[in-house]
C-alpha cells in the first residue's frame, strides 16, 4: 500500500470510531430510539454511513459501512441505513462533512404543528434562520429526499414532518451539536407555548441576522 492510500485508510478508520460514537451519544441522550436515526460522514469521495438495523452497541470496527456519492457500496458487508437517499442529498447539495439524522421527541412534536419552528432563542441564527419542516413523505425515498433538501435550502438543519430532524455541519461533533441544539430550542417552545394564557415572544428575523454576524466571529481563535 502507498503512503497515501495508508493515510486515506487511517482517516477511514477514525472517521468510522467518531461516527459509531456519535450514533452511540445520540441514543444515550435519548434522540433515538432503538436503531432509529442514522449518521453520516464524509471522506473524500466516500460517504461513511450507520448500517441498517444494527443496535450501535454492537459495532465494532471491522463493520465499517462506505459508499460513493452515487450510494454504489464501497467498503463492508452490512447494508447501509434505509435513509442512505437523504444523506447523499446533503452532501451533493452542500459542503457537508456529516450528516446527523434523529428521531428527537421535541423536535418531532414540533413538525406536527407548524410549518417552521417559531424563533423562540436566537441560537436559530447558527442554522441560518427559522428552522423549516419538510412536508412529510415516507422513509428512505426520493421524495422524502427531496422535500428534505428544499426545507435546507440556506439552513444547515430542518425538521422532518411527522418523522424526525436533519442537520449537518464540516464536523461530526458540530453536526451533532446542532441536533441537540434544535431539540433543545423545540422543547423550550413547547414548554413557553403550553403555558395557558400566555403566548410566547418571538424574536424578529432582523434580531436573528444580527445574531447571525455576531456568531461568525464566536469562539476561540486558532
């Protein structure tokens, strides 16, 4: 093997950990259920992708599940997730490094009552905007597929009608945190909507570009 072709398998290799990691934290902090939900990062010109039906407790390295950006398998004997269309969607139609798909209670409740998520926090500007719901169409289609990528269109996640969320980012850990930061940002207006008597404030979408900006320059500087 070439010195490259040791580096690509190396990066194959680690990517394969931090995505089973991720699909392990997803179902311990309860935005899953069972195999529910899947996970994807990209390598190259290669998609890694959770397998179809398997408990995550049980993968192990040699499980690894690889296909290229037309869903052609190229690495491992399991079938990839049934949800394969709509990550490959994502990534030909954004730069994303990974795709975090769940099953998030709050997030989902949401999609049943609006057509986007009211913009209760301005943590709503770190996805581009309101977050909207694709019209509900049946797992693991085109259709569903499709729905999905208009619902993206200048947002890095969405909510899935009747079924679940989508987010996606260059990193895994930052795809990840921003489903945990949608389900958080549905329960919060869930809660302030349950209240009788009361309606929740929402903030403008001037208020949200501003915050928009603002995050640009956020965190630490390498």
């Amino acid at each position: 093997m070439t010195e490259t072709g040791h580096t690509h398998g190396q990066a194959i290799e680690q990517a394969w950990r931090d995505l089973v990691a991720t699909a392990r934290r997803s179902a311990a902090d309860g935005l899953v259920v069972g195999t529910s939900g899947n996970v994807s990062v990209r390598v190259g010109e290669l998609v890694l992708v959770t397998p179809s039906g398997v408990p995550y407790d049980r993968l192990t390295p040699g499980d690894t599940v690889a296909v290229d950006l037309d869903g052609h398998q190229v690495i491992g004997r399991l079938k990839p997730t049934s949800e394969l269309p709509m990550h490959l969607e994502v990534y030909r139609h954004t730069g994303a490094g990974a795709v975090v798909h769940t099953h998030a209670v709050h997030a989902t409740a949401v999609s049943t009552l609006v057509p986007e998520l009211p913009l209760i926090h301005y943590m709503a500007a770190d996805f581009g905007g309101p977050v909207r719901v694709a019209p509900y169409a049946m797992y693991g289609t085109d259709a569903l597929a499709g729905n999905m990528v208009r619902a993206l269109r200048d947002r890095t996640g969405c909510l899935l009608q009747n079924h679940g969320t989508v987010t996606y980012a260059d990193t895994l850990d930052k795809a990840y945190d921003r489903t945990a930061q949608l389900e958080w940002m549905s329960r919060l207006w869930l809660t302030a909507s349950a209240v009788p008597g009361h309606t929740p404030t929402l903030l403008s979408r001037q208020q949200v570009r501003d915050v928009e900006e603002q995050l640009k320059g956020y965190g630490q500087r390498s």
